[in-house]
C-alpha cells in the first residue's frame, strides 16, 4: 500500500484559480492539508491504474490459471464451501 504520511512536507508554488482560492480561504479551508490530501488520492489512483496496466498479462494468465486449475490450496477452505 502506498503510504504517504510519514513523509516530511516541502514547501511548493502552486498556480491556483483566483476564485476558488478566494472562496476556500472564505471557508476557511486549510489548503495545503486540501491539496496535499487531493493529491495523494490522484497520485493513489494513478499508481494503481499503471500498476495494473503493467500487469495485466500477469493478471490474465493467473485468472486463467485459476478458471482452470481451481483455486491453490481451495480443499483447506473452511468457508464458502459447495455442498
């Protein structure tokens, strides 16, 4: 899992829309804890969009595998049995 809280902060510029600044500081919204949780969340996403993609072939012959061959070790199951 991808865990980013531990991690130091650094100080970045950020080119915002005026008015949805004017407006969060209106709120009263803490921006940088906004934008540094909003970004993690994209960068979460990404991540895993990627990951799948590099592997997808990976995934396929393993779901094939399984459609075939059953799932390893399914006799040890102690739910969800077929009766």
């Amino acid at each position: 899992m991808l865990r980013f809280e531990d991690s130091p902060k650094r100080p970045t510029n950020l080119s915002l829309n005026a008015k949805v600044l004017d407006m969060a500081r209106e709120l009263g919204m803490n921006l940088s804890q906004t934008v540094d949780a909003l970004l993690a969340e994209e960068v979460r996403r990404r991540y895993w969009e990627r990951w799948n993609q590099e592997n997808k072939d990976a995934i396929a012959a393993y779901n094939e595998r399984v459609e075939r061959e059953g799932l390893p070790l399914a006799k040890y199951r102690t739910f969800m049995k077929r009766r």
